[in-house]
C-alpha cells in the first residue's frame, strides 16, 4: 500500500471532519445540549468502570464561573478563546475510589470521556478546543479542586466561527490544511520501530 492508499482509507465521517477550531461564534450553547454532551462523556469506557473524570463547566451567562475559568488559561490561548460561549475544565481523580491505590489509568479514561464529549458535540455542529496551555495551580487554587485529582484540560466549546476574527498568524493556521503523521510512523508490528 503506497502513501496515496494511506490517505484514503474509510473512517466515519465524523472522525474525518472533526477538528479542534479557535474561531468560534459567540451564539449561546443550550444547557440541554450540553447536557447530551456529558451523557455521551458518562458512557466512555474507564479501567475498573472508576470513571475518574470530572468536568467544571461554565457558561458565558454564568459570567464569574466563565471569566474565572477564562483566567487561568495562558495569553496565547486568551487570544482566542474569549469568544467561546463555553469553557469547561477536564479533571482527573488520580486513585482508586475503592483501594485507594494510585490509578495510572486516570488520564487515559478522562481522554476517553473527553473524546466522547468532543464526538457528541460535532454531531450537533458544535466545535471543542481541548487546551493545555492553562495555570494548572491557579485551577487548582481558584476552582477548588480537592486533593487527589488532577487538571487535564481547559476545553472551549461553542459553534464555528468566521476565522476572520482571528489576528492574522492564528488565522493562517486556522485556514492552513489539517494533517498527520503516517500510520507506519506510530505502528509497529510485534515490537517497538518494526512498521506494521
């Protein structure tokens, strides 16, 4: 199979066309909608059924929630992300409810309940930013995260914007095609380096 076969090979659509936007439309996102969102984050699959994520959400009606969320993501994402209708924290409960042992899983699982959330959203023509250019200390100060679980990402939801209101550099990414690695470059066959 040549590199041009590779490109082409079916995936759902929705795979395919899903993607991480920083130009959004500052049209409110229904509360009933996100809650269809976190429905889909529920049934993601967790080592142990644990389901260690949690999610802090904020909506820019919920304007001390949103700004609080809004400050602790870094000046290059502040750029953008003021325009999200939709801000909400990715966290991770990092050991076992039960034994209390250390649960290596916790982020994977959250990624997990993530990709559901991010999936679900592009079914209702919603777009999701996962983001970890955030104070990781300032969440845990200012939202009130209790010891034991770990900020993952801050996530900007809303509708697709017009790239337009994008500074020029950030535009040209916006615009700029998507792409990804090869799969030979990540799959190996057997061992480590050996392509599948």
């Amino acid at each position: 199979m040549d590199q041009q076969d590779l490109k082409q090979l079916p995936i759902h659509e929705l795979l395919a066309s899903r993607w991480s936007p920083r130009a959004f439309d500052e049209r409110p996102v229904d509360i009933s909608l996100l809650r269809i969102l976190f429905e889909a984050a529920r049934w993601a699959p967790s080592s142990n059924n644990e389901q260690p994520w949690r999610f802090i959400v904020a909506t820019k009606n919920q304007e001390a929630d949103w700004t609080r969320l809004f400050d602790c993501l870094m000046e290059g994402n502040r750029r953008w992300a003021f325009r999200a209708p939709v801000l909400m924290l990715s966290i991770a409960r990092m050991h076992f409810e039960e034994s209390g042992r250390p649960n290596r899983h916790a982020f994977h699982d959250t990624g997990l309940a993530t990709q559901n959330l991010v999936l679900q959203a592009a079914v209702h023509g919603l777009m999701a930013r996962q983001m970890a250019g955030f104070d990781v200390e300032k969440t845990r100060t200012d939202l009130q995260i209790p010891s034991g679980y770990e900020p993952v990402a801050i996530i900007a939801i809303g509708y697709p914007g017009d790239p337009d209101v994008l500074p020029e550099r950030l535009r040209e990414r916006e615009l700029k095609p998507r792409n990804r690695r090869p799969i030979e470059e990540w799959t190996f066959s057997g061992q480590w380096g050996v392509p599948y």
